[in-house]
C-alpha cells in the first residue's frame, strides 16, 4: 500500500511516543516491538519527504517498561530515585 493513499501530502499526523506497537520480526534477532518515536521530526522541514513514518525498534517489553519508567518519573510520591522505591 503506498503511504500517500494513507496520508495525503501535507497532512501531518503527530502520534505519542510508544503508539502504534507492532510485533515485528527478524531471522536474525527475532521479535521486536516497534512503535512510535520523535527523533527525525526536523526531516520533514529539512528534506523533501512528503510520507514520512518513523518507529523505534527494541526489543519486547520496553514500551511496558517505559511506561513503568513515565509513571515513575511522574507519581506524586517523587519515586524518580532508586533509594525511594525500597520505601513503599
């Protein structure tokens, strides 16, 4: 399927980082989570690529970690440090 039946030039799309996973996998290393990142963004001014899809490729169990990861950075309890997690 060509991506511009998807997107049509000039519409951008913006998704969260970590959407859209999918299992994808490869002989060599075997299954990988592929998602949503933003890392190339800047691309889309500096070079002419009207379709541009980009996701992150790691192994399975990082979107979950991550998400752990944001929690954590976010509780109310201030648990963004090691030392604090062995008081709950």
């Amino acid at each position: 399927m060509l991506l511009e039946n998807v997107f049509p030039p000039d519409d951008r799309v913006e998704k969260e980082a970590l959407s859209d996973p999918e299992i994808i996998n490869y002989k060599e290393v075997g299954d990988l989570e592929a998602f949503n990142t933003d890392g190339l963004r800047s691309l889309i001014k500096t070079m002419n690529i009207p379709n541009m899809i980009e996701k992150t490729l790691r192994y399975p169990g990082h979107i979950e970690l991550m998400k752990i990861f944001m929690w954590l950075i976010s509780c109310p309890y201030n648990l963004s440090r090691p030392r604090h997690l062995t008081f709950c």
